[in-house]
C-alpha cells in the first residue's frame, strides 16, 4: 500500500524549468516536499526520495498524512 500511495503521490507532481537552468519539482498538497536538480530525470528521483522521507517521518510520528486515491495511512496501535 505504502509502495502505491508514493506512486500517487508522484502523479501528482509538478516541474517547472528553471530560468538559470535545471528543474524544480514539488507535489501539491505536501507543504515541504520539493526537489531541484540539472536534469528532469534526476529531479524526479530526488522528488520520491524526499516524498518517502518525508512519508516515513509523518507516519513514525503519527502525524497525518493527505488521502490519495482513497488511501488514507493511518499508523494504529495494537492491543
């Protein structure tokens, strides 16, 4: 599940060409997630490892996180 909500997520990113050259990515609705870097390819890759950076420090701390695509992860405690 976590594996498809990163791909969502990543869908949901967006690039922008920087005026002195390289790219900026950031993925609406996850305030500090965002990446830059020369190429779009390794902007892209530096995007999801931010994502999931950021994801994994969210959920270790059970801080909520947005719904995509009806996944809604929630971390819960078990008996």
């Amino acid at each position: 599940m976590v594996t498809k909500y990163l791909r969502a997520a990543m869908r949901g990113a967006k690039y922008e060409l920087l005026e002195e050259g390289g790219y900026y990515g950031s993925i609406p609705g996850f305030d500090g997630v965002w990446a830059d870097a020369a190429s779009l390819e390794d902007c892209r890759d530096e995007l999801e490892e931010v994502i999931e950076e950021w994801l994994l420090f969210r959920l270790s701390r059970q801080l909520p996180v947005p719904i995509l695509d009806g996944m809604d992860l929630v971390v819960r405690e078990v008996a």
